[in-house]
DNA sequence: CAAGTATTCAATTGATTACTTAAATAGTCC
DNA sequence: GGACTATTTAAGTAATCAATTGAATACTTG
C-alpha cells in the first residue's frame, strides 16, 4: 500500500471517530442537551431516557472524539460540550438533514401540526419589538438552562411552573416562547396553555444555540434588570 | 412510552442516518471525491482504493441518506452529491476533526512536514495578483475535475502532465498550486517537482467546494480567455 | 473508617456493519 | 441474438456496536 493510500485511510478514519459519534440518535440528542449547558451524567440519563451506564457508555464515545468535555467535581462528574464549535456543527447537521430528510420534516410536522405554526425568527426584529413592549420572550426551560445562557431580555418561567405563574404575564403583550430547539416540545406545550388561557402567543422553534449560531448576542446569567 | 418521547427518537434517528453515512472512512472519502465533480462507480472505486461491489454499497448508503444521487446514463451510473449543501457540510466536518482531533493536524503534518508549508488563503488578494501577472493559480487535478468547476484563472495542468509541460510555465510568476483538499497529495507534489526545476511555487490546500464555501467565486467548464 | 452516592468498567447479548466472492441485472455493440 | 460491460444484489464472515446487568471505583459525609 502506497504512503499515500495510508495518508489518505488515516485522515479519513479521523474524520470518521466523528461521524461515529453522531451515528446513533442517543449520541446526537445528548449533544443537544449538553448545548443547553453543563450536566452530571445522571441529569442526562433522566433526560435522553437512557440508563445511567449506557449514558456514561455514550459519553465516554463522545469524549473520545473531542466533543465533550468532563470535569470531575466531587462526586460528579460535570460534562459539557468541548466547544462552541460543536454545538454549531450539530446545527448544521440538523439544516442539512432537515433538507435532505423528507422523513424529518414529516415526523416534526406531524408531531405539531395541530398545535401551531411557526415563524422564522427575526432576531433583531424581535429584540426591537421587546424593547418597545408589545413582545415577552418567555424561556420554558428549566432554570438553570435559562441561566446559562438565554435570548437577551426573556423571562425564565420553566414550563413546569408556568400555570402557575401565568399572572405574571401582561395579557396586552404578545408572548413568543422557545425552548431547547425543534425537538423539544417544551415551548409548545406553553404555547398551547397560553393561547387557552387567552394570551396571543407564538413559538420560536430554535434554541440558543441556533441564536448563538446565527450571530446574535445571548445574555449569560441572570438578567441584568 | 410517551408521545414526546417517541417523537425525540424518531427525530434524532433521522439526524443519526446522516451520522451512519460519515461513521465509515471510505464514504467520508468517496464524499470528498464526489465534491470535485460526477463520477462513476468504476472510477470512485479506483479513486477510493476500494472494489467496485464494496463501494456500490457504500454508495448506497449514501443514496438512502440523500446525500448523493444516481443519474443513470445508459451502461454508466454516474453519481454526484445531491445538493452543495452535502459538500459544504463534510467542509464543516473537516474543520471540527481538524480543530478537535490532534491526531488529525499530526497526521496531516507528518505526511507534508518535509515538502512545503502552506499559507492560508486570502481569494481576492489571490486573484487580484493573477490579474497583475505576478501569480499563476495552477490546478492539478484530472482535467475533467478542473472543467467541472475550478478557481477563477486557473490553468490545468494535470499532475501527470506537468513534468512534460513544464515549457508552459513562466519562471518569472509566482505559481500557486491546488488540488482536491487537504488530503489530496497532488499538489504537494506538483510543489516539490515545480521548486526542484527552480520555479517558486506554493500550495493552497484546500479544495474548490472550500473556494465555494468561502463565499468566492469559481468557474465552471474552460476558461475563457 | 463505614455507609452511601455518582460514575465507570467488564462481561454478555443480539443486532448491525464492512468487506469479500459469486451470481444476477441491465444496458451496449457487433 | 450473443458477447461484453457496468453495476447491483445475495450470501457469508469477522468485527464492531448498543444496551443490559452486576461489580468495581472514587469521592463524601457521618
């Protein structure tokens, strides 16, 4: 076999460690969870359905290509994902196969269909409408996802707690709620309960990162009033 | 199990298909071949150092997963990516093996560590030189590849050809060599011949697709004069 | 140091995968 | 129609993979 050939079989088997990260779907969802910021391996097991040791199992193949990242603290250890680069990559996954998939755009349009439609978001149009007062962006997610990292001037009020706390949404304003991105049906189900409870509301099906990716500006921690 | 949750399976599974398509070297390989131009399944198998059944079969992976697609012409079937989006995205793939991957850059580097170093490219400038005479942008590869599509004022001389047509070439210019991308050897080695007969020659190592991701303009079939 | 907890490891199972060889299709050219 | 050609398919094999189970490791807290 010529250098070459072994040159040319050696770079491509690099650039499949990766490939083989994201050949199965558990892999791909816990990049997604993970680009809604850091988790212990349990939080992640509890949130892909998956078992505890597959989990670990998982995330030792992801470590092993240089996607993710572990920091032992104490008794757990803390994975994130490696690099803004990643989260922006399995972005681009998505787009590509929601393009090429026929299939994807069917399991996604079937699942909401009948809840809502979605608009592409303006981000700097949204942000001015925020600004003059006639939007709320409401983060559903969990906490301390909000507090990673958010849509600059949301609330967080995870969807959990939302009935909750629905008086302290002004009716007058419209509502545009996101949550970790298309497959999470956070938002929707927010959308659906606001619009039942009389409030105009509409969905942003990207996440974060997707924001991020765009080269809009997120807010990290709390909202500075 | 829950309607969201099988909704997320079923997502993610459909982003796993583009993932299966890059877990295997060679198709990652036959992608990147691909991204030069059409070819049939005898020539990729030649190109890819594989046999002619193994690489119909990869091939059809990568057809079920709609990333290249089949034109039957006559006695040939000549493949071809499906969409620019397919060559775009095995870009990014590149870029995240080669920032993640240390393996990768050693790899790379230990291959062409002896020969050149290699620039990075500015396109405009690039060309702007060629328009004053001070460069000649040379493509090595296949003429065929060269007349699919290929750098603004570029000159084919294929690799095998350039030791014989050496004549064509001015001493005076400054000649800038490319070929498939960074793991196609090509034009290093156009490089090392060109500096042993006294020319003063570079590389560029990335490929056309990247030219076209760049958002830089290429040229398709001869150039005009 | 003992009990408890979060995570990883090891061994096993069944399924999938890449590749080979040989046969089957489907088209071309005399 | 028969010989030839390019490609696909089928069958078989060895290797790899995802997931399960149960044990091992490593850290914390009393």
């Amino acid at each position: 076999m010529s250098p070459q050939r072994r040159f040319k079989d050696s770079a491509y088997e690099q650039l499949a460690r990766i490939g083989k990260s994201l050949a199965a779907p558990k892999r791909v969802e816990l990049l997604d969870l993970l680009a809604q910021g850091p988790r212990t391996v349990e939080a992640l097991a509890e949130l892909s359905a998956l078992s505890v040791a597959n989990t670990s199992q998982h995330l030792k193949v992801l470590r092993e290509a240089s996607l993710v990242s572990r920091e032992k603290q104490g008794l757990y250890g803390v994975y994130r994902l490696a690099d803004a680069q990643v989260s922006r990559f399995v972005g681009t996954l998505r787009r590509l196969a929601h393009a090429r998939l026929p299939e994807l755009a069917e399991v996604t349009h079937a699942y909401f269909e009948t809840r809502d439609t979605i608009d592409p978001v303006d981000g700097p149009e949204l942000l001015r409408r925020v600004r003059r007062g006639e939007v709320t962006v409401l983060d559903v997610r969990p906490h301390d996802e909000y507090l990673h990292e958010h849509i600059p001037g949301a609330r967080s009020i995870p969807l959990d707690e939302l009935r909750a706390r629905l008086g302290e949404l002004s009716e007058c304003q419209e509502i545009v709620a996101y949550c970790r991105g298309p497959y999470c049906v956070m938002a929707a189900d927010a959308v659906t309960l606001l619009r039942k409870r009389g409030f105009v509301a509409h969905r942003i099906d990207e996440g974060v990162s997707d924001w991020r990716a765009r080269g809009w500006r997120v807010t990290q921690g709390a909202e500075s009033a």
